[in-house]
C-alpha cells in the first residue's frame, strides 16, 4: 500500500487549492462539512448495508465495488481535512495526541483482545 508520499498538510493544501479555484470558501464552514462528511460517512455505509463480512471481502475484489468504496473513503478524509484546515487544527498532531490518550485509556495489558463493555452490551443489545 502507497500513500504516494503526500503528507496531511500537502493534502490540506491541495484541497484547500481546489476550494479556492471555485471559490468556495464562504461555503465551507466547519458546520457545513461536518454535515457533509456526516453525509459521505453514510454514502460509505450504504455500500456495505446488509452484507456480511464475507460478501464484503469478495466483493473488494471487484474492481468497480473497491474504487467506490475509495471514492467514498476520500470524500470523507477529504471533508474531514478541510474541517482541520478551517479551524485551525493541525490533523497529525491531533491524531497521536489522541492515539497517545486511546493508548493510556486502553493499556494493552489490560485490553488485548477485549473490546470495552458499553459496546459489548450494545452489540447484545441488537442482537
Ligand atoms: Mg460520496
């Protein structure tokens, strides 16, 4: 797997270039795209809606099913990096800020292999 050697923020930069070639900016406030990548995160859903783990697997090795849950997986990093650039939020320092809080919120002595119990009785729950 490539990530074609673009950092976050040379991503940021170039949507934030596509944004301002159209002029958008005044549309895009951190409001409206998190609506937006609220929306996209449901278009990425749908594609898996009523399928099982197996039929998902086989169905990523088709190439159209795999390029549209790309589309989907980049419409919604892409609305998710414009919130950062628009508030002012520098994504990677936000991300290992957070993995460093996951990381002493879940030790891995403690957690290995176990899920926390709100959403295993949420799991139970729907069942
Ligand atoms: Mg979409």
């Amino acid at each position: 797997m490539s990530d074609e050697g673009y950092s976050l923020e040379e991503l940021m930069a170039l949507i934030r270039k596509f944004v301002q070639d159209r002029d958008w900016e005044d549309f895009q406030k951190p409001s409206a795209l998190a609506v937006s990548a609220s929306i996209e995160m449901g278009e990425l859903l749908e594609r898996f809606q009523w399928l099982s783990h197996k039929e998902i697997a086989d169905l990523l090795k088709d190439d159209r099913y795999r390029e549209s849950i790309a589309d989907e997986i980049a419409d919604v990093i892409v609305y998710m990096l414009r919130i950062a650039d628009t508030t002012g939020i520098e994504p990677t320092s936000a991300i290992l800020r957070k993995l460093k809080k996951n990381e002493e919120k879940y030790p891995v002595d403690v957690w290995r292999g176990k899920i926390p119990d709100k959403i295993r009785k949420k799991k139970l729950m729907t069942r």
